[in-house]
C-alpha cells in the first residue's frame, strides 16, 4: 500500500514510535496508535514500507499506556480531543481478537466523543477472522478498513506477490460487509507492467465491483530502491506504462466499476491527472476527463510535483 504519508503531526511528543511510521491521507487529524510493528506479510514486491521491521504485536498494556497519556493531555487542555483514531502498522487487523477487544474498550473510555477507529486491512487478514469476530470489533468502535488489492488481474496478484487471489479479496469484502465495517480500497495504476495493463485496469475495476467498497482510490505505482521490483526493473522484465496507458488505466478501470455507490479518488500526489466524483454516478464525467486529459486538452500533473 503507498497510499500513505508519514503523520505525527497531531500525535502527541509524549509517543515515541518505532522506525517510520505511515498512515492514508484522510486520517490526517487522527491520533496514531502504533499497536503492531511493520507488516505480518511484507512480501509485497513493490513496497519498501516496512521492509527495515520485523512485524510483532506490541504489548496491550503498553498501548493501552500510551492511551492513558493522551487522555491526560486532552483532560489537561494540552491537545485537542480525540474524535478518530488510526491503529498502525501496516495490517494491524492481524492483531489477536483479545488484543483488538482491550484496545477498542480502552479508546471507548478514554475518549467519550470518540466516533471512529481504522486500520490497514489485508484479505489474508480478514479471512482469518469470522464474521461474528469482525461484527464484535465494529460494535465495539472499529470502523473502516483501508485494503489495498492493489490489482484486480490475478496475475498481478502473483507477480507483486499480494497473498491473496480475486476470490480471496471478494470473500475477505463479503465479510466486512456483512460485520458492518466500511472498506476503503486502494488500486495501483502501473501495477501490471506494460504486459498486463488491460487486464490489471479492468481486473481492478471488476473485483471494486465486487468488493462493493465506501470509498475507492487510484494510486500510480513507483519502483522504489531496494523493493523486488525495482531488481526486476533494472533487469528488464518489468516496465511501467507510459503516462498515456497509465490514462487508459484509468478508463478501464471505469468502464468495469460498478459499485452501489463509492466515493472515487484519483488525487493522490502520485497520480498524473487528478479525478474525484461518486461511482456509478458520475463514471461518465469522470471518463469525459480521461478523454481530455488524452486529447492534451486538461493539463496533467506535472512530474516534478508528483510524490509517493
């Protein structure tokens, strides 16, 4: 996932977190409370997020601490109160259900207005916990889940080694759903090579259609240093589409999304043409802007402002 940015600008100096530490753009304003370190799978080829940490689960009562501290600092006027909580690291849904339950009751009655907990969300994740498990988190304060498919083309899937097939991501969204957790998507542009293009685009726009999401955003794929992918770069078997395919990406992404009803981003600093709407709605505004933006005639986000 590199939907993320490194935010501790509203945590508190009293924590002290371990190596970088990353979070979705929306969860600016939230306190960040590292439950987990790094990542339980971090074989994905194209992330180098948490390669440099070995995952493990950090102690309850040490969170719940931290928790503690915070809630001082809010009763002692000296931050503002929390209202949103993102639980870090990189797929802290892994957490052991007993750890998930202390740590929701402890945020509860520590932050009376509290109104939402999020987290990174992986299929492999979900599909290790049952329904009636992910229905007691959601009753108990957590509620969204960033999960970043990344592609929908199952052999993407393979080649940036996600863990997780089609099927899985549709089964893991199933269970979500059906617990009351909102999800948050995350595809990558690019993430096909020019090899599988089409089908990655359109893969991913049929799986957010199965996936039925709350939100959906494109992201476009950077071969970082030191990442698999960057070796398999460097030796010629994997190239990125240029920003002309990354276009029509996104126009096959639209073509095949369907979801009830979405809120679509494509604004991310990685991307070349900024997009926002509601999918099904406004698909067709959306692909009037890829046409334009193919035609010369909407300007492109220049390179020397694009991020990760």
């Amino acid at each position: 996932m590199i939907w993320v940015s490194a935010a501790l600008r509203y945590s508190p100096p009293v924590l002290v977190y371990e190596g970088p530490v990353y979070r979705p753009p929306s969860e600016a304003d939230s306190l960040i409370l590292q439950a987990t370190i790094g990542c339980s799978w971090n074989h994905c080829t194209y992330c180098a997020m948490y390669r440099h940490k070995a995952y493990r689960e950090r102690p309850l009562a040490e969170v719940l601490r931290e928790v503690d501290t915070v809630a001082r600092a809010v009763a002692a006027g000296e931050r503002e109160e929390v209202r949103r909580v993102f639980i870090a690291d990189g797929d802290a849904l892994n957490l052991p259900l007993d750890s998930w339950r202390g740590l929701l009751d402890g945020l509860r009655g520590a932050f009376p207005r509290l109104v939402r907990v999020s987290c990174y969300a992986t299929a492999r994740n979900l599909l290790d916990k049952s329904v009636e498990e992910l229905t007691e988190l959601r009753e108990r304060g957590l509620r969204l889940l960033y999960i970043g498919p990344e592609s929908g083309d199952d052999v993407t899937l393979k080649v940036i080694a996600k863990g997780a097939s089609f099927a899985d991501h549709v089964e893991g969204a199933r269970r979500a759903r059906a617990a009351g957790l909102q999800q948050s998507l995350i595809f990558l542009l690019g993430a096909g090579g020019v090899e599988r293009s089409v089908e990655h685009a359109r893969g991913a726009g049929r799986l957010t259609t199965e996936m039925d999401p709350r939100y959906v955003s494109l992201l476009t794929l950077t071969v970082v240093p030191s990442t698999p992918l960057h070796t398999l770069t460097a030796r010629g078997r994997f190239e990125l589409p240029t920003v002309s395919g990354l276009l029509e990406e996104i126009r096959g992404f639209l073509l095949e999304a369907r979801p009830t009803d979405a809120v679509f981003r494509s604004n991310h600093v990685s991307n070349y043409l900024p997009l926002s709407g509601r999918l099904p709605r406004d698909r067709a505004r959306l692909l009037e802007a890829v046409d334009a933006a193919q035609a010369g005639e909407l300007a492109l986000r220049p390179e020397w402002m694009r991020g990760l």
